[in-house]
C-alpha cells in the first residue's frame, strides 16, 4: 500500500488514497473524504459500529469487543447539618450565663458546612458488545471514595469559656454543661466526624438508533467525520454512606475542695444502603477526534437506614464507665435503630472525551447524583436533654418528653473527574 492510503477492514469499509464520501452517508457531502480527518480510522472510532475494531488482541480470553476506562474524582458531598455543639463567652460572663444560647458564641456547629470539603475517589468501568448482538452489551461500575474526616478541638485552662449548650427539659430553658471555665474547670473538647461513599452497579445496555453524516472543523479547515448515537440502559444498582460523629469532652476541676475528673462522650453513627432497579439513557456524539456523552439515569429501590447511638462517662478518667454522655441518654437515645425507606436516585452526567490513539481516549467529565430519604448523624442530634438523667443518674428520673425519632434528609454529591478509556 501506498503511504497516502488508509485501509480499515474493520468497519466494513475500505479507504484507498483520500477517502470516499460514503463513510458519512450522505450522497451531498462530496467534500467530505477529501481530508484524512474524515476517515474513521485510524483514530476516529465509529460510534455506531461498537464492534468495529477487528479481532481480539488481548492475550488472554475475553469477549472481543469491549471497553474499560478509570477516571480520578474530585467531588463535593452535600454538608452535614448539626446543631451548635461548642460555644463561648466572654470571660467575665457569669457561671450561669456561660455557654448558654443563644447570647453565647457558637465555636462549632449550628450550620450545614461539616464535611463539605473535596472527596477523593476512583470510577471504575468495564463493559463488553455481544459477537451475536452487536448493538446488546453489558457494563459493571464501581466507584468509591477514601473516608473523608473532619476534627475541631479546643482546650482551656479556664480561660477562654468553653461550654457544649443543651436545651434544659426540666427548667424549661437554655442551658450548657461547662467545659472550660475560670478558677472551676480546666478541659477540652473534640468534635470528630467522618464520611464514607461507594457505589455499584450492573447494567444491559442497547444502541437505539445511530447516525452519520459530515460535520465541519475549522482547527483542521476540512470537512469531519460526524456520529450521533443513543443507547438505552436498564440494570441494578447498589449505593451505601457510612458515617459517624463523636464528641468527646476530658474535663479536670480547678476546686481544692472539690477535686476530680471526667471523660464523656457521646456517639452517633449512621448506615445508609440503597438497592433498586436502575433505567437510563445515554447520548454520544462525535465530530472527528471529539466526543461529547450525557447520560441520565433513574434508580428506584429500598434505602435501609441503620443509626446507633452509644454515651459514655468515667469519673474519675479511667475509672468504670457508666453509661449515659451528655446527649446520649439511657432511655432516651442510646441504642441501635433500623429502618427501610422508598429512596430514588436519580443520576446526571456529561463527558467530554478526545482520541488519542486508535483504542485510547481521553475523558474530562462532571456528575450529579442525588439520594433521597437517607440519615445522617448530625441530624440525630436532639438537644434536649434532662440533667438528672446525666451519670451518675437520679433514680427514679425517666426522660420528659416526646420519644425519639430518627430525622430524615437528602443528600447530593456532585464534582468533575479525569481519566481515561480503552476500548478493543
């Protein structure tokens, strides 16, 4: 062959010298094979052929038409939501006064911000055209992301006030349990939270329609090859968010005549597990090297949704441990409750993609899902709190009143992602 011809056996169609017209399907395009940019090969992969490169050329057994592809994410979750858990006051404020909203300063808390910083995560995709089926293929997904952590923590000698705020169900008022506070008590308090994403999911995909036609770049000042094509989706997926918070607080009076120490923690941790049928629609287009795809895509399922509540204080520190934190309460919270919800999910996303090799593109994406009737820590966070319950407790004291309730929310996640595909 001569070095200004281009041979693809593959697709059915065969190049000799510029190419011809007829791979954009349109008799009114002459114009079309006259750029070597119009020729599906060598780079350009026809989208409405999937199994259009030839043969299998991997050493190992696999299905002869495929794709796989990584991508890095960089994603955004939405916060999660607590009520004012540290404050402050002005030295000087009085011992009854100190902590207490809402004239107190909120330290931590109080807004939706926590955990709302870049979460790191991979996509992974592999999926397979069937030899006998060319439109009729099948996908696998996963994509995860490392545990997301967030932590403040203060202490004080006295100075400045520290305080956690409580609403008092006994007196009827605002009120807080003190930290940190002059000539009474030394201490410190730390808020740790964590988050954790995965997803995965399975799915039958089929090419509806596809078309061809001619396109114009004016990068490469020629007539392009242009593809359009539509694949319908249906499969399951499966999707979990696992949570906690801990609030621990290590107090030591500064009384002589009333020495002593503390360690009280309260605990909350959240399970999220979504399982449902998934139905989907995905576009892709093509003009020359470039790729745009969208897809949306509907989960509908079960959303099981696990909550454990556990609190704890020593005193002195490392003494027994007497159950019972300041916001975990026996007969209030403390316990492990477990609920199934109706959830939907419903995904968008676009990519952008450039070839860059026969069987290797590049891919710059951004993606949308969002997950109804789910739980999450921050949220099971009732401030109310009856002292006498506080260890070590008063008998005969029960908590007053409404029962618990687990509080439910939505959540988002959203970001951009790099990587790349492999198609043979």
């Amino acid at each position: 062959m001569e070095d200004d011809e281009v041979l693809v056996e593959d697709s059915g169609v065969v190049y000799e010298g510029s190419p011809g017209c007829a791979s954009c399907g349109d008799a009114g395009c002459s114009s079309c094979g006259d750029h070597p940019y119009s020729a599906i090969g060598p780079y350009g992969i026809d989208i409405c052929n999937p199994t259009g490169l030839g043969g299998r050329r991997l050493c190992i057994c696999l299905p002869s038409h495929g794709w796989a592809s990584v991508d890095y994410l960089g994603w955004y979750q939405s916060g999660m939501q607590t009520p004012a858990l540290v404050t402050t006051s002005p030295v000087g404020t009085s011992q009854a006064a100190a902590g207490v909203l809402p004239n107190a300063q909120t330290l931590y808390g109080g807004n939706d911000d926590i955990l709302s910083d870049t979460m790191n995560g991979v996509r992974v995709r592999v999926g397979v055209w069937s030899a006998t089926r060319p439109n009729a293929g099948a996908e696998g997904e996963y994509f995860g992301f490392s545990q997301q952590t967030a932590t403040f923590d203060r202490n004080s000698t006295g100075s400045p006030i520290l305080a956690r705020p409580f609403y008092n169900n006994v007196t009827g008022l605002q009120d807080s349990e003190l930290v940190a506070f002059p000539s009474l008590l030394s201490g410190r308090v730390q808020v740790q939270t964590d988050s954790q994403l995965a997803s995965a999911a399975v799915r039958f995909r089929h090419m509806l329609c596809c078309s061809n036609g001619c396109g114009y770049s004016a990068l490469a000042c020629a007539p392009i090859q242009a593809q359009s094509r539509i694949d319908a989706t249906i499969g399951w997926r499966y999707m979990q968010l696992r949570e906690g918070l801990l609030i621990t607080e290590d107090l030591t009076s500064l009384d002589a005549n009333n020495p002593g120490s503390f360690l009280i923690q309260d605990s909350f941790k959240t399970f999220n597990q979504f399982n449902g049928a998934e139905v989907g629609v995905q576009w892709l287009g093509r003009r020359g090297f470039w790729s745009l795809e969208t897809i949306m895509r509907l989960s509908l399922g079960n959303s099981l949704q696990r909550l454990e509540v556990r609190g704890t204080t020593q005193s002195p520190k490392g003494g027994a441990t007497s159950q019972g934190g300041l916001l975990a309460q026996p007969g209030r919270n403390i316990g492990i409750f477990e609920q199934e919800e109706f959830a939907v999910i419903p995904e968008l996303g676009a990519t952008v993609g450039y070839q860059l090799t026969e069987r290797l593109k590049l891919n710059v994406g951004y993606t949308f899902l969002y997950w109804s009737n789910l739980i999450r820590p921050g949220d099971q966070i009732d401030t109310t709190v009856n002292p006498n319950l506080l260890p070590p407790a008063i008998a005969g004291n029960t908590f007053l009143g409404p029962a618990f309730e687990i509080r439910e929310t939505d959540y988002w996640v959203q970001g951009l992602s790099v990587g790349g595909e492999y198609r043979w």
